[in-house]
C-alpha cells in the first residue's frame, strides 16, 4: 500500500484529533499504510520513534479530546534545509510520500516549500549515498494535503478552521457565567480574548452573549472612542441594565495601530464613569475542553476528504488544502489559501482595514 503519514503543526486546536483519527482511518480503509509523525515537523525531522506506524485502534477513544494526541512542535530545523534533508530521509526510509499536515499558514508554507524542494532533496540523498536508486525512483513525487487547524478562524479560503467553534463554545460558557455574577454586583467587565489578528472569536463572542461593546483588530474606532464606550456604557446603565460586558479581542488596535489593551480599557471606565469594573483573560481555557459537535464533525470530513484527494492526486497535480465552503468540503490550491492570508497581514500592518476585510472575504 501507499505510505501517508499524518502530523499537527503550530498551535493546537480542538478537533485535530478528529482530523487525525479520520485520515489513519480512511487510510487504512483505503489500503495504505499510515504513520503518525509525532511533535510536527520535530518529529519528521528527528525521525526515530517520532515516525510510527498506526492502526485502526490506535484512534480510538480521541475523537471527544482537545488538542492533539500526536503532539505539535514549533520547529527552527524545518525552516533551514539541512533540516528539511533529514526530514526526507527519515520518510522515504519508510516509503512515506504522501502527507496530510494540519496546521496554520506557516505550517501550510513550509508544506509546500518542502514538495517543491522533493526533488533535489532527494537528490542531495543520493549523491550521497544516503539512499538507493531503486528507494529514490519509488518516492520520486511528494504528495501533500493541508487541513487547517486554529481557533482564531484566520485562514482565508475556508468558512471555518477546525477549533474555531470550541473555542466559542468555551468562551460563551465563560462569559455566561461572568454575566451571573456581575449582574448581581452591577459589575462591569472586560473580557480579553483570543484571536491574533483576527476578530472573529470576539465579534461572534460579542453577538451571542450580548456584550454592550466589542473592540477587534480589523475595525479600530474611529474618533473619540472613549467618550463613545462611556456614553455607550452610562447609556445602558441608564436604562436599567445592572451590567455591561466588553470585549477585547487580544489583536485590538486603535487608528495608529497602537494596541488597545483590557487594562486601558478599564482605565477609561473607572476614570470616568466609577464603575465597579474587572478585567478576565480567558487565556489558553479558549484552546482546551472538548472540541464541539461541529468540530468533531468538521474535523472528520476534512480528514476523510484529505485523504481521498491524496490517493486522487498525480505528478502534476497542485498541492491542495480541504476547505468548507457553505456545508461542502471543497479542494483549494494550497498556496492560494496562505497567499491570500499573508495579503490580509500585510493590509493590517499597513493599517488597510477595508482592504483587508475585503481580502478576507467570505473567510
Ligand atoms: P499557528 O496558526 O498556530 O501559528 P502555524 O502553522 O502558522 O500555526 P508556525 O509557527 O507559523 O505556525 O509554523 C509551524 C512550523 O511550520 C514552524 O515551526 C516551522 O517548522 C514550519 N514553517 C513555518 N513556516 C515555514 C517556512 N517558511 N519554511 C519552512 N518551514 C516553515
């Protein structure tokens, strides 16, 4: 059978192992042999017993865990080739040449940059003896799928990044609870949340728990922004609410770009309006629990399509990455994906909001 090895790169998310368990099993059902690759590139780097071989119950019982069983590594040899050289050694001795990396954006470039490079990699091998002809010809193309994996729902080309809605799950729950005591106290509180550079943990936070106020990175306030959260805040007050809830999404920024952080926040309502106000960062509980009914499912189609469009793929075709696009799960070309996500970095940082809203489109 065919070698498809699976890994989880950069920071983990829930429904990975979703993911996970859906490639080793439509993998086995398919007739290849299937590796985990544990710590991500780490691991296909360092090979050894991070390069093992799975079965259909080596799955089990991981579809309801966070994170991912397999392990995610940040790893600086990947980034260099002599890193990536090794990593080739350590699969093709294993007749691994087919992938399924789920991951962000960098672990999507490194992907692609590593297929592209396949060849004289395994070139390099050779010359060197390293490998034979025969192990060389067997694994002369490199197939690669990418999932993406991350709670902040920043990648663009998908509607949803598997942990997106866990992650909301997790921070409804906390903000209910929040809202029980401040209401009986008349409280006033400001929750950080995750999310990068993306708002869209905070807006949807926001809407579903009916905060008063919402700061995101992609619309920093225009004008007085103080004034208005006071006048806001004081107006709601006003009208018999015993409470208000603002949230602050980690990537927050004002019209020059500065951060806009829960501690200045609270600053202007306590200066200004006297209110009892407390700060909570929601912090790393947003990437823990159990990943949710969607992303349990999102996770396992994804899966199942990765490996499909695997056994599918010939020499000439793109590297792709699995998308959802409305309900269906759709095959986009792995570049265009990262291309377009860098694009909207690169509006933020030249404070381009519209731009880079525009940029991110449906995503
Ligand atoms: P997250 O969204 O959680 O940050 P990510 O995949 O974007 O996930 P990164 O830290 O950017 O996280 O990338 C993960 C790993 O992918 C890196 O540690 C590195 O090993 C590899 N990688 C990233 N970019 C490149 C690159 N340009 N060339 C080679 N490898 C890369």
């Amino acid at each position: 059978g065919k070698g498809l090895a699976v890994f989880t790169s950069g920071g983990d998310s829930q429904g990975m192992n979703a993911a996970v368990r859906a490639v080793v099993r439509m993998g086995i059902y398919l007739g290849c042999k299937v590796y985990f690759i544990k710590e991500g590139y780490q691991g296909m780097v360092d090979g050894e017993d991070n390069i093992v071989e799975a079965n259909w119950s080596s799955v089990s019982c991981i579809i309801h865990k966070g994170g991912t069983i397999i392990g995610s590594a940040r790893c600086q040899d990947f980034r260099e080739r002599p890193g990536r050289l090794k990593a080739a050694k350590n699969l093709v001795d294993r007749g691994i040449n087919h992938l399924v990396v789920i991951g962000g954006d960098g672990s999507l470039t490194g992907a692609d940059l590593f297929r592209q490079e396949w060849s004289s990699l395994l070139d390099e091998l050779l010359s060197s003896g390293q490998i034979t002809p025969e192990l060389r010809e067997k694994n002369k193309n490199l197939q690669i799928v990418g999932l993406v994996g991350s709670i902040d729902n920043d990648f663009c080309g998908t509607d949803m990044t598997i942990g997106t809605d866990s992650a909301l799950h997790r921070i409804i729950e906390a903000i209910d609870a929040i809202v029980s005591t401040a209401y009986s106290h008349q409280r006033t509180f400001i929750m950080e949340v995750m999310g990068r550079h993306c708002g869209y943990l905070a807006i949807v936070a926001a809407l579903t728990t009916e905060a008063d106020y919402v700061f995101i990175p992609e619309s920093p306030p225009p004008g007085d922004w103080k004034k208005r959260l006071c006048d806001k805040l004081e107006q709601e007050r006003a009208a018999g609410q015993r409470l208000n809830i603002i949230i602050v999404a980690e990537g927050a920024i004002d019209r020059n770009g500065v951060a806009i952080t829960a501690e200045q926040v609270k600053k202007v309502v306590v200066d200004n309006l006297h209110q009892d106000t407390r700060i909570t960062v929601l912090g790393h509980v947003q990437r823990g629990g159990n990943p949710s009914a969607f992303d349990r499912v999102l996770g396992s189609r994804m899966g199942a399509e990765a490996v499909m469009a695997l056994m599918e793929s010939t020499e000439e075709t793109e590297a792709c990455v699995i998308s959802l696009d409305g309900n269906q799960a759709v095959r986009i070309p792995l570049m265009e994906g990262v291309k377009q996500t860098k694009a909207v970095a690169k509006a933020m940082e030249e404070k381009q909001w519209d731009k880079a809203v525009e940029l991110r489109g449906k995503s």
